[in-house]
C-alpha cells in the first residue's frame, strides 16, 4: 500500500493535467527514463476528436492513438525541463492543433522514481503468437489465447483491442473480453485469403490510466489442407524430334498449390495416368521435376505423329490421401528425312519438236512417306546422264512435289533424233539413317525424249561471226563471207542475204554469195566509225521463203596510219641518272584523248625501269636502282581514253660518262665482260704501284740529288686516283731523281704541268730539261742518247680534254715478258696529274700486238691519232 500511493497521486496529477486539452500538458518525470517507458497520457478527443495523423515534434517519443507517450529510446533530461509539441491533424477537414508537452524533473518526486513509474512489458503482458487452425469447426466463439497485465493485482484494469478482424475489415472476426483479456473467435477463417493477423491490445484503469504499453498479438491461423494442387496451362504442348534417343528431354509441365509453401500440403508428385495412343509406353516422367523425357528407342513419325498424355499431380507428397488434379499434354513427332524419295515409275517417255525452247515437256512424280511440305519431303530433281549439253532443265513444283522436265535449248532433229536422260531425285534435307535400318540406295529413272522432225529455216554456222576490217580498206573491199545452211541438205544452195535496214552502214552482204564489202571509209577518227566495232544482223531466206538470222560482228582495226608514238627513240644517260622525258607525237594529229597512260611492255625490264608522270601528256624514264652500263631497248606503249595505242622502242645509252657527248659507241647491257683491255688496265695498275714503291725508296736512301730537297719526300709520292675531276697542278719545283741499274726516269716540272719519261737501256739516264712555258716529251733510243723532235709535243689541255671523259676505262698496258727481251722496244708515254689521275695510256710490247695497237689507235681523234702513233712507232 505504502508504495501504491505515490503511483495514485501521479496518476491524479496526470488525470488533472489531461483535462486542459490543446493547451499546455506537464509530467513530471525522473531524469532518466529507458525506452519504452510510458511517459504519460493526453485526452485526444477533447482537443481534436477527427485526429487522423498524430504526431511528434522530438523524434525521442512516440503518441498512440489513445494519447498515451511513451519513450522510443532512452532519455536523460540533462535540465531540469523538456519541452516538445504533440501534432493533431484532420487531413479531410484541413485542422490541425497542437498540444504542448513539458516534461519537468523533480529530486524530490522522483526519489521513488522507481516505484512510481512504470517498468518494460512483463511476460504476462507478451504472450507467444496465437494459432488458430484453418476452417475451423467450432464451437464459435473459440477462445484462441489471453492476455494479462501484472498490474491487475494493484489496479482494476480492462483489456481492449483494435486492428485487422476487430475493428477493421474482417470486422468482427475477434474480440478480447474486458475483464478477463480473453480473445476469441467468432467463425473459421481462411487461411488463404487471411493467413495472419495483427491486433493491438490495450491495458487501462477505468479512469483511463494505461499502466502497460500497447500489445502487438500476432494470430497465425495455421494451414488445413483444403487446396488441391493445379497445372499452370490448360495444355501442355511439346515437340521431339522422330527417332529421338531414350532419355532427350521432351518438355517440363508444372503445377501449384495454394496452402502453406514448404509443408506436405504443398510437396506434389506427378505421375502419367494414361497414353494415346495405347501403344508401347513412348516417354516418362519425373515425379518430382515434372520432366518429361522420351522413353521408347522408337519414335516413327509415320507410325505416330501425336502423343497425348494424362497427367496428375498429387499433394501430401503423393500419399493416397493427399489431394490430385490432372492435366494434360501433347507430344508432337516432329519429321526428319528417314524416308527417301523413289520414282513412282522407273521408264518415262515423252516427245518434243526440234527448235522448241522454254517447253515442258514432262511431269515425274515421286513417293515420300515424309511430311509433306516438309523439308525431309520436298523433292529435288537432277539430271545425271545425258545432258552435257544443259539442253534441259527439271525443276520441282512445290505444289505437287512433281520434277517438271523443261526443253532450254532447241533440238536439232538432223544431229540426233532422240535423247535419253537419266534422272536421280533427293530430298531438301539430307538423309538421316533411321536406328534400325538399313542405307538405301539413290532413286533413279529414264526419261527417253524423241525429236519431232520439222521443217526449217536456213541456220548461220556460227550465229555470231566476227569479221575484222582496217581503216586503210578501199570502199568495196571485201573483208569476208558469212553463210547459213539449210538443215534438212546440210548445204547453202539457193539461200539469199540481205541486211535489213536501220542498222550502221559500213558493210553490205552480196544477195547470192553472201560476201561483206565496205561501202565507206571505215575511218575511226570520223563520225559513228569511232565506236571501232557494229553488230549487224544478217537474214538468209530459202527457197520456200523460210528465213534465218545470224549477228555479224564488224570490228574497225587501225592501219598504223594514226596511231600514237614518240619521236624520239634515241637517248643517252649518264652517269647522274637524269630522267628522260618523253612525249607523244601522231602522225595525222595531236589531238588525243587525255589522259595519256605510258606503259613498259617487257615485264623484265619493267623491273629495271620505271615511269614516272611529268604531266598528261609526257612521262619520265628513270631506271630503277643500280643498273649496269649498257644499252637497253626499252618497248613502251602508249594510250589514250578513246583506245587509240601505239608501241616504239625506245633505245638508251646509260653510258659511264659526265656529258652525253663524252660516251662513246655503246655498250649492249648485259654483255660486259672482262676483255683484253680489262687485264692490261689491271697490270698497269700494278706497275704504277710498282712505281710508287720504288719512288718512295729512292726518297729515303738517295746517293746523288741535282737540287736540294727542302720538303718531306712523302709530299712527292705519286698517287694513283681515278677521279672524274683534274688533279690540282704540282707547284713545287723540286725534282726528285731516280737512279736504277737498267732504267733511269726523271722528272721535268714546268709550271703548267709534269710528265715522266721512261726508257729501258743499259747504262742510259734520262737527263732532266727544264724548260719555260711549255714542257715537251722526249726519248732516247738504246745506245744513241739523242732526244726526239717535236712530233710528241703536246699541251696539257688538249690531252686533259681527250683522256678526261676515259678516266675508269679499259687501258692496254702489255706487260714485256723477259723471254722477249730481243723485241723491239717501244716507249711507254703517259700523263700523271698532282693527285696521280692516270689520263690515258698507249702501248705495246711486240709484233704480235702491234695490230691491236693501231686498232686501238683508230678510236682515238685525228689530232691525238698522229701524236700517239708517232710515240708508239719510235
């Protein structure tokens, strides 16, 4: 009693506070409150009895809808007062009130906060969810659980309830006892339209107190088995394949059921009741799954094309008393190609007249057990045998699946007057082997065709006959015959020609022998006669007036009157490589179709040259890479857009030289080789070294010099270089001497040039002259010791402009062999530059080769002919 005081005060207090409504509502409350803690209450209805949205401004308290706060977390008042707003909304009528909330701390009240303020939901006030069974029989009302507060011992305390099946829709399905907290039911409920409810229970004191927070009761109404399983379509439709193997899975049919998932109402089991036809069991199903897969090994679409199925599907996994539906399903036997196609007959016969074309002349049936219209079924005709001539055609009407044999080609009753064609059938799809069975052999039949003989028109052996005629034709010339025959005597008496008007008038045909003439001049330059060619069609007409055609083909060809070519044929190339340009000329005109296309004919010397555009009337000739020296005839073509084309051969030099007047009579490409003339270049060379060694020597050990050597003797080294370009003239004036037991050679400088004399003889020097201006070139025979005249004189320019252009050439050097020791000797002359450029060598070491010497000579220019003979004779 002591401690149900304190809670009697709070509840008047709070009872007193309630009444002033949409004004301002105080609680006094500990400084600590847990959640769920029941915080006060408000009189709703006197301060907005149409509230529909209750709501609040501090998300820390909740408002139900019979005013009660309650706490949704802990709170812990930090100051002594809190202050938050409870929100009334009337959505329809548009009003909304608010009431005011101040929660207030008191030490003092709260000392026994504890015993005041009431704690979390008791067990008694949570009961577990309450289960009612499905269709219930009754008796009604049914109690189905109770609900009780621990607080019923101090407090009278009444029990309501609202929600789902008491106030809202089912209404009236439950009802909680006031006094007691007892729920009952009033009638079955059907789980599958209700299978769960949630109600709200309340607990209050008659003056409206509520000492627990609100019960949500969960009633689940548990599932009967009233619900018989069914199949989501009507019909099952499926498809296999004939001949399928055992196990293919065929389709899948599917069912449902209503109750509870996941219990024996709902565990199905299928089973197949019954097959049609009643034949051999064909597929089976899976209990479980509901596949169903083919069973039979034999599935023949001509035996059977449709299975039909019963079906049923059974709850309660199946067991007896469990609840059933049947379904059922259509099992298609789809068509493959296990039946070939065979010949109704095996011997056709059938006839056609000569010269028919584009006729049917027979229809071929054939017998296929296959679907018909089917792939497997649609027949395909082929001629294998005698119709090498593609004279016939057989095609398939897909209508009637009949082979259509159709005459293309005329026949010719004088060159056979009967055919036979043999002709096999397939199908569309290719042959599948049904299992058991055996390979069958390709359906063939003979088709015997007889040629109908009739009479006929003269025929143009060949129908199409060209004639070619020039442009350099007379009017009248005669460029050909064209003849028909008669087919019945093989011969052309009697027949007549004409060329029907409207067609180009370049030719006529002689009425009686069938001859072509010009009748103009076939100019291609001129009018129509540029198109270069007519087809003209020609008819020959018999003695019964029966008429042929045949199509004369007349094609303009040019004479060579007015073709294209290039002037210029003849060109020479140095060794720059700069490219020729060649342009076109006519003979007639230069007018011409542009572009102008230039072309190397020979594909081997395609990969030499190349052509390059200059513009659309010329090209450049260029080589391609490097070539060797040589003289190439290049044939090129040239062309217009109109046709008009013309071949010359173009003749180049390339010739190993700085000026195109340099090069000398050319050299056939291709045809260098290693002459006499290339091995005494070859020996020169090796005595010029010779030369050099022994000068070198002479420079380090000298005995007896005539001038005094101020300069390194490596400076005076003679150096053998084949430049293209002159040596830079020798400015020094020191001579150095060269004493050897059997030849002696000096040098004479001038200031223009230098030159060395050589002479063989024993115990002979050379004396070296110093002359002014100009240097002359003098020997001295064995045993005389008297100087030449002046017939071997020459200037340094003229001898540099005749060797120049030769430098790199072939030099005749014969080497004077020790057994040919009694020959007549011969001065060997030559010209050394600064930088040892070798100009031009002449020589020879005997009689025997004193012809090629002279023959050597008469290359050379008449004034360095007469100087060099001179030189070589002494």
């Amino acid at each position: 009693m002591a401690r149900a005081a304190p809670r009697l005060v709070l509840g008047l207090l709070v009872l007193s506070l309630c009444c002033d409504a949409c004004k301002k509502v105080t609680f006094h409350v500990p400084s600590v409150l847990e959640a769920d803690t029941l915080v006060g209450r408000v009189n709703i209805n006197e301060c907005l009895q149409s509230a529909e949205h209750i709501s609040s401004s501090d998300g820390s308290f909740k408002v139900l809808e019979d005013g009660s706060v309650y706490t949704t977390s802990a709170v812990s008042l930090s100051d002594e007062k809190r202050t938050f707003t409870i929100l009334l909304k009337d959505l329809q009528e548009h009003v909304e009130k608010k009431i005011l909330i101040d929660l207030e701390t008191d030490e003092k009240k709260t000392r026994h906060a504890r015993d005041t303020v009431l704690k979390r939901t008791k067990r008694r006030w949570g009961p577990i969810p309450s289960v009612m069974i499905e269709n219930s029989l009754g008796p009604f009302p049914l109690q189905i659980q109770q609900v009780q507060s621990d607080t019923a011992q101090n407090y009278t305390i009444y029990y309501s309830a609202s929600g789902p099946g008491i106030d809202q829709d089912p209404k009236g399905l439950f009802y909680i006892e006031r006094e007691t907290g007892n729920i009952f039911a009033t009638r079955a409920v059907d789980r599958e339209q209700y299978p769960s409810f949630q109600i709200i229970c309340f607990a209050s004191t008659p003056d409206g107190y509520s000492p627990e927070v609100p019960l949500v009761h969960t009633i689940r109404i548990e599932d009967d088995n009233d619900n018989a399983p069914y199949f989501t379509q009507d019909v099952f439709q499926f498809c296999v394949p004939e001949n399928s193997k055992p196990g293919v899975v065929v389709g899948t049919v599917t069912a449902e059921d209503r109750d509870e998932p996941y219990t024996l109402h709902t565990t199905l089991k299928y089973r197949i009741v019954s097959q049609t036809p009643s034949v051999t069991p064909a597929f089976s199903l899976h209990g479980d799954t509901g596949v169903i897969s083919v069973l039979s090994p034999q599935l023949d679409r001509e035996l059977v094309s449709t299975y039909t199925l019963l079906i049923e599907v059974r709850d309660m996994a199946g067991q007896p008393f469990g609840l059933c539906t049947t379904g059922t399903a259509v099992i298609k036997i789809e068509d493959t190609n296990d039946n070939a196609p065979t010949f109704k007959q095996m011997q056709y016969e059938t006839q056609v007249e000569e010269n028919r074309v584009n006729v049917d002349i027979l229809r071929i049936s054939v017998v296929d057990a296959d679907e018909f219209g089917a792939p497997g079924s649609t027949a395909v005709y082929e001629i294998i045998r005698g119709n090498d001539d593609h004279t016939f055609e057989i095609t398939t009407d897909r209508n009637t699946n009949e082979g259509i044999l159709c005459v293309v080609k005329g026949l010719d009753y004088e060159n056979a007057k009967q055919r036979i064609l043999v002709i096999a059938v397939n199908n569309e799809a290719p042959y599948m082997l049904a299992p058991h069975s055996q390979q069958v052999v390709q359906s063939t039949c003979t088709v015997t065709v007889n040629v109908l003989d009739i009479d006929e028109g003269p025929v143009f052996k060949p129908c199409f006959f060209r004639m070619d005629a020039s442009e350099c034709d007379d009017i009248g010339t005669n460029i050909g015959k064209y003849l028909a025959e008669d087919p019945e005597t093989g011969n052309s008496e009697g027949i007549c020609y004409k060329i029907p008007p409207g067609q180009c008038n370049w030719v006529n045909i002689d009425e009686k022998s069938g001859e072509v003439r010009t009748v103009r001049v076939l100019d291609r330059d001129l009018g129509e006669v540029k198109r270069g060619q007519c087809n003209i069609t020609v008819l020959a007409i018999d003695r019964n007036g029966k008429t042929g055609t045949g199509t004369l083909q007349v094609v303009i060809q040019r004479c060579g009157r007015n073709y294209l070519r290039i002037p210029t044929t003849q060109y020479t190339m140095c060794r720059d490589r700069k490219p020729i340009c060649l342009s076109v000329g006519d003979g007639d005109d230069t007018s011409y179709s542009m572009p102008l296309v230039y072309r190397v004919t020979d594909r081997s010397l395609g990969s030499m040259w190349k052509i390059t555009q200059h513009n659309e009337k010329s090209v450049y000739l260029s080589p391609v890479g490097d070539i060797p020296f040589g003289t190439y005839t290049i044939p090129i073509s040239v062309s217009d857009s109109s046709g008009r084309r013309g071949i010359s051969e173009i003749s180049v030099n390339y010739c190993d030289c700085v000026t195109p007047s340099d090069c000398g009579s050319p050299r056939s490409a291709g045809s260098v080789t290693l002459g006499v003339w290339a091995i005494l270049a070859m020996i020169l060379g090796s005595l010029l070294l010779l030369l050099i060694l022994i000068t070198i020597c002479g420079c380090c050990g000298a005995g007896v010099m005539h001038r005094q050597v101020t300069d390194d003797c490596a400076n005076h080294n003679l150096i053998i270089s084949n430049t293209e370009a002159p040596g830079e003239e020798v400015m020094d004036h020191n001579i150095i001497p060269l004493q050897t037991t059997d030849q002696v050679g000096s040098g004479i400088k001038t200031g223009d040039q230098q030159t060395f004399e050589m002479v063989k003889g024993r115990g002979h020097t050379l004396e070296s002259v110093r002359g002014g201006g100009h240097q002359t070139l003098g020997s001295v025979k064995e045993g005389g010791g008297q100087a030449m005249v002046d017939t071997c004189r020459y200037s340094y320019s003229e001898w540099h402009n005749f060797t120049h252009p030769r430098l790199g050439e072939k030099v005749h050097l014969c080497r004077q062999d020790e057994e040919q020791k009694h020959s007549e000797d011969y001065l060997l002359s030559y010209n050394y530059e600064g930088k040892g450029s070798l100009a031009g060598s002449v020589g020879c070491c005997s009689d025997q080769h004193e012809e090629e010497a002279l023959d050597f000579l008469d290359q050379l220019e008449p004034k360095f002919r007469t100087l060099a003979e001179t030189c070589i004779k002494r």
